[in-house]
C-alpha cells in the first residue's frame, strides 16, 4: 500500500491524485494526503508517475506498514521503479528491453 | 497529426452536474475501451470515454506486463496458433473468429509500432511484438485516445445506463468522484469496455474491475455468456500483489516443511497448489531459472521484483509464502454475449469490447495466458468502436429522444433498510474465493452458496437507495453479487469438467455438453444452452 509523501521532494503537482485509479489520493492547499490508504491496490503506477520520486509504495498489500521516510532515502527505493522501467532520462534505453519473447514457451 | 472537427459537444447543464452530446460513449479506459474510442472516432463519430479511475492507469493491463497473441500472417504459423489452446478451451473455440482475431491484432499491433511503441529488437534485428510493458501501452493509448480527438471523463464511473422508449440505449450517467458531480452523456451507441470481475481480490490492478459493466447491461436486458469459466487463481506472494505467473513455471513449491508439493506447478498444477493450500502454507523459490532467465525476467518485468527487493527477499534462493487470488472474469472467458462480428450485443445500441465481453469465441473454456485476452481487447475494441459508430451514424442526425434512466438496485427506496456496501461486499467474497466452492466446485456446494446469493440479492434489491456518497461501493456491491449468481448458476448448468471448470462430481469432458451457457436476470437468474458453431454448421448441410 501506499505509505509515504516524502514531503521535501513533494512539489504539489498533485499528479498522484490524478493518475491512482482507486482515487486514495485528496489535494490540499499544500500537498497531497493519503486520504483512502485502504483503496490501494499496490499497483506501483502512482510511483512510476511521480516526476520528484517522492512516493514509496510498501509492497505488503493486505495491512499498512508504517515506513519511515528518513531510512528511506538512505536507500535506493524511491524511484527505483521508475529508473528500472526507462521512465527517467537516465534510463531511457530501458524502454525497449523488454525479454519476455525469450520467456515464452517455457 | 489527425485533424478533428467532430468533438463531443457539452451542453448547459443544471448546477451540479455536466452534460455531453456524443455519438458513442465507451465506458472503460483500459486497452478495450482506448481502442474502441479511437477507431469510432476515427470513423467519424464524436466520441467521450469515461473511465471509473484514470484512462492509462485505469484496469489490468496498465499495471502488469502482458503477453499478445501476434502471430506472423503465415499460414503454418496460423494454423499451429489456432490449434494451440483448442484442448485446452475444451474445443469451444471458434476458427472463424480465431482467424480474424489474428488478423486486427497483427494490425492493430503494427500501428503501434507505427505510432511509437518501444518494440524491443532480436538479435537477428527483427521486432518483437508478442508482448506489451503495460505503463508504456496505456500511457501511449491514452496519448492516441486524446490525439483522435475523444473528450475523456477520468474519474467517473458510469453508474446507470440511459435507454429511449424503445429500449435501445443511448447514453449513460455517473459522477465525477474528484468533482462531486454528476455526469451526464447522451451518445447514440454504447460500448462497455469495463473489464471482468475480480471480486476486489488485489490481484494486480484488478481493483477497478467489479463487473461494474455487467451489473448495468444486465439492467437493459443484456446477456451473458460462459460465466462458468469464472475461476482462475493467479499465483503472488502471500503478502504482495503482484500475479506474474509466467515467472513461476521456474518455481519449486513446496509445504512448511520443506519437502515438495507434489504435482504442483505454475502451468498444469496450479490445482495441486490450491489443495496444499486448503492443509496449510505453501512456498515458492524460483530455483528453476539459469542466470540468463533471471535477466530476462528482470528486464521484462521489473514490477515483479518490487515485493521482493523492498523487502529483503531473493525470490531466486529464497523460499516465500505464495498465495492463489482470484482473478474472476478477468482471466476467465465469461462476459457480455457477443451476436455479430461488430461485437454488438443483444440489446440494440449496446456494444461490448475486451474482458466486458466473452472471450469463448477464441479461448473457450480457459485462457491460460494475458495474450489471448491482450489480442482480444485490442480486436474486440476495435470492432466495437466501428461497430458503434456505423450505428450511430445509421441513427441519423441527433434527434430529440426522451431518455430513461436503467438503473434498479442502490437507486431506489424501498423498504427503510441501508444499503451496507461493505457487508455485501464480503459476503459475496465469502462465497467466491474459497477453493472448495469456487476452483474445485460440486453441485451441492454450488447450490447452497446460491441459496444464500439469492437471499442476499432478495436484500440488497430491496433496501434503500444508498447515500450520495456510498453510490458507487454500493452499485459495485450490487455488480459482484450478480456477477456471482451468473457465475455459480452457469457452473450448475455445465455437469461436466471443461476448460478451467471444474466439476468435483463430474470430473471428466462430456462430448454432449460441447456448448456454450448462456445467462442473464437479476431478480430471476436463468441459464439456457446454444450449439457451438461446428453444430450449427453440420445442422445446415444435413
């Protein structure tokens, strides 16, 4: 479930309210709040379109995990997602990897 | 760049609410729904998509990765694709649309390509086009859907359809759950693209489909078809969301104690893993996947690590508790029945695309794989969009009709009872998830799960309108317990074992029952029976 607005990247585009389609999401005068944690889906896609990597989705789907945001920037798990599906500049040449051909048919 | 002057027109509407005028309203902005829109815009028609959460984000495929059904226009190939999933279908299947489904997806797939899709290169240089990253698919259908020039309602769930005095439809309405408003459209055809069901079981990003679609064409007459191929489990970690069960044909299952599940396997197993399931905790290590397997996974599908990296765990060394979600009609083949090649269904202005629809026509009775369905949603979307279009511009230039609202249950008083979207909710889960009713099922069984769907049904149909606010939990609510009762009153109509219906009490094909099941009803659900085509063909030349 989604656990965490690390406020200090957060730039109050309030893409994420847009783009969850279970609408957990509300806009505010500053930004976002979680404002239905128990509608997530953990799909990752609020992530995978958050320009500032400022969101962290937990991956246990069933309860809410608190995280903390500080540990959190200590590792490479905001953003990753993103970096590994090609959706940042830097990875780029990631979009057109996709080996599933090769999986097929097992 | 398509140059557009026909957009869907809004008109002055009443303080809380906002109107369209269009020619064809697709409700469903998945990859079904994307496509119907931009091909009936495409033809002409002013076009508005409403999607329940985000178009590009919204349904099964945005989440995930999928694989597609493109097969080289080569005859052999053809032939050996068609005749692949025949068995497996239980011979449901039908060459007919087989073939032309073949043949949309191959060009609808090179569009894509045309378009931009990011198509990864072989080593021999060639285009790979039998899979699909789902973020980059949606987020460029969304781009096509907007550029076709389609006025797309994100964040509004349709919730009731608009018929004429005829019968036919002819719009619908919904809110606008970011807006607080409502929505209004007047379209001269309709196309549910909704997705399946999967009874709100997080498996991934299934949590928008709760037969929404179904429950709202059901209310115009609509019917259904193969609903009792309603039963898929798709593999995850126990904790997590994500079903890739590709990834786990490399897995070993095994029980607590370490020793393995006999018989258990992604592809051909997956029963053995809901019976150790039923005993208690089974276990999955990918141990089957060489280095350059591993690789390829993560290249393919790096959402699949997610669960595993955020928390520690090395899926390929490490054992992990793995659960089976049910993924309903979204991986089943059941849906809306299908009457003509433009995907229309049985009730006029009424068209359906992608999971909405059935899938029997080229799956049968399992589909065993996203492809066939990736190849469907495409195809059927397509057909559906063109279909929806000539319809309406065969309706001629708009003209005054008096439309009513379809809508029954939650829109109505009745009885000084609330409507409790929460407690249905978990009462049709009840009956739906368990492996005992649902994977392995038996007349007796299914029976008494009826009897108490019913009775719930008898409830929720007469209690109280719900609450501006619990609107929409409650028609979804409404929509998984209909989607149930013709789900478990299709699977009592097929005594036999076919596809991925299971039958304790008749576990083997019977050749008789080579048909399909047709269903429909709310307040009374009924099932009768129809050839399949190789019957209706050999009837004719006798």
């Amino acid at each position: 479930m989604i656990e965490v607005i690390d406020a200090e990247r957060c730039t109050s585009c309030d893409i994420c309210v847009n783009v969850c389609p279970t609408n957990v999401f509300d806009k505010t005068e500053g930004i976002p709040v979680i404002a239905r944690q128990g509608d997530c889906q953990t799909c990752f896609l609020c992530e995978l379109y958050c320009p500032e990597d400022a969101l962290y989705v937990s991956p246990y789907a069933e309860e809410p995990r608190p995280t903390d945001v500080v540990a959190l920037r200590q590792t490479a798990a905001l953003g990753s997602y993103r970096r590994a599906v090609g959706w940042t500049d830097e990875t780029r040449d990631l979009r057109g990897i996709d080996r599933s051909y090769l999986l097929f048919g097992h | 760049m398509t140059v557009h002057e026909r957009r869907a027109e809004q008109r002055t509407a009443p303080g809380g609410s906002v109107e369209f005028d269009a020619d064809v309203l697709v409700i469903g902005g998945g990859p079904a729904g994307t496509w119907a829109a931009v091909s009936a815009a495409e033809r002409g028609a002013r076009v508005v998509l409403a999607d329940k959460g985000f178009c590009g984000t919204s349904g099964a495929t945005a989440a995930a990765g999928t694989g597609v059904w493109y097969v080289d226009p080569k005859p052999a190939l053809r032939e050996a694709a068609m005749a692949n999933r025949e068995k497996m279908g239980g011979h449901l299947q039908d060459r007919r649309w087989m073939a032309r489904v073949l043949d949309q997806t191959y060009e609808d797939s090179n569009r894509l390509a045309a378009w931009g899709y990011p198509y990864p290169v072989d080593d021999t240089g060639t285009s790979q086009r039998n899979s699909l990253q789902g973020p980059e698919y949606m987020r460029l259908m969304r781009k096509r859907t907007k550029q076709a020039g389609v006025t797309i309602l994100d964040h509004s769930p349709a919730l009731e359809l608009l018929v004429d005095d005829d019968g036919s439809v002819a719009g619908a309405s919904g809110v606008r759950r970011q807006k607080h408003d409502r929505w209004i459209v007047r379209a001269k055809a309709v196309v549910i693209a909704t997705g399946g069901c999967a009874f709100l079981s997080k498996t991934l990003g299934s949590n928008v489909l709760t037969g929404d679609g179904y429950l709202m064409a059901a209310e115009v007459g609509a019917e259904f078809s193969s609903m009792e191929f309603s039963n898929p489990y798709a593999i995850s970690p126990a904790f997590g969301s994500v079903t890739k069960t590709l990834f786990y044909g490399w897995a070993t299952f095994s029980y607590e104690d370490g020793s393995v599940v006999p018989g258990a396997a992604s592809k051909g197993g997956r029963s053995a893993i809901a019976r150790a399931l039923l005993q208690g905790p089974v276990y999955a290590r990918l141990d089957k996947a060489d280095d350059d397997v591993q690789r390829h996974m993560r290249a393919s599908q790096p959402n699949f690590f997610l669960p595993f990296d955020r928390t520690g765990i090395d899926p390929f060394r490490e054992r992990f508790s793995v659960t089976l979600r049910l993924e309903g009609t979204v991986r089943g083949t059941g849906g809306l029945r299908i009457v003509d090649d433009s995907c229309a269904t049985s009730v006029p202005g009424l068209y359906a695309a992608g999971d909405a629809a059935t899938r029997e026509l080229i799956c049968g009775g399992f589909t065993g794989g996203g492809s066939h369905n990736a190849a469907w949603a495409m195809s059927s979307g397509t057909w559906a969009g063109w279909g929806a279009a000539g319809y309406a511009r065969q309706l001629g230039p708009a003209r005054q009709r008096r439309l009513a609202s379809a809508g029954t249950v939650a829109f109505r008083s009745k009885a000084g009872r609330a409507f409790e979207p929460a407690t249905l909710t978990k009462a049709v889960q009840d009956e739906v998830y368990p492996y005992e009713l649902n994977y392995f099922r038996h007349a007796s069984r299914l029976e008494s799960a009826l009897e108490r769907l019913d009775a719930a049904w008898v409830d929720a149909s007469s209690a109280d309108a719900a609450s501006k606010d619990d609107l929409l939990r409650a028609r979804e609510s409404a929509a998984m317990l209909a989607t149930s009762r013709w789900m478990y009153r299709s699977a009592l109509a097929r005594n036999e074992s076919r596809g991925m219906h299971r039958r304790d009490d008749y576990p083997y094909q019977d050749d008789r029952q080579r048909h399909y099941v047709t269903s429909g009803g709310l307040d009374e659900v009924w099932t009768t029976v129809r050839p399949h085509a190789d019957a209706s063909y050999s009837e004719a030349a006798e």
